[in-house]
C-alpha cells in the first residue's frame, strides 16, 4: 500500500511541474522537468535500496513496512527537500513580473 502511495503522489507531483513549467516556458520546459523529475527518481530510488539493504532486513519492520517500502519513504522524504529548496524560488516570482523588469 505505501509504494502504491508514493508512486500516486509522484504522477501528481509530475503533472503539477509539468503544467507549472509549460505554462511559464512553453512545451520543451513542461518535458525538461518531468526529464529531470524522472532522473531524480529512478537515480534516489536506487540510492535509497543501495543504503537500506545495508541497514534493514528484507523483511523489514513490518509486513506493511518491507525494505522496498522503506526505500521508497526515504527516496520521497529526500525528493520533498529538494524540490522544496528547487522550486521555492519559482513561487515569489511570476513570469508577468520578469517580463515586466527586463528592458
């Protein structure tokens, strides 16, 4: 069930970038951060199992709690920070108001 939870809020959190930067740069943007958003992913997800075989069973914690679920929970704990610090200048900003600045 968790890795049904996580997979589901990534698809969200790709649609919403995706969106977000093809209304702000256009169609090549809108796919350069789903790109981005998938290589940071599949790159962590891997990183994630490599740290996790080294510390939990395979079994895990619980039945609901294997090591691949964990893996996931870590990979998307990671992810929230840096797509928190990536993106949290994007918000202050509004593409009107560069447009707006530049000469």
């Amino acid at each position: 069930m968790i890795p049904l939870i996580v997979f589901y809020l990534h698809i969200v959190g790709i649609t919403a970038v995706f969106t977000r930067r093809y209304q702000a740069g256009g169609l090549g943007e809108g796919f350069l951060a789903v790109f981005f958003m998938g290589l940071i992913f599949f790159v962590g997800w891997a990183m994630a199992s490599f740290i996790l075989k080294l510390v939990m069973a395979e079994a895990g914690l619980a039945p609901w709690l294997d090591r691949d679920a964990a893996s996931l929970l870590l990979l998307t704990l990671a992810e929230s920070v840096l797509y928190y610090f990536y993106f949290k200048d994007e918000q202050n900003h509004s593409p009107l108001e560069e447009e707006q600045q530049s000469p």
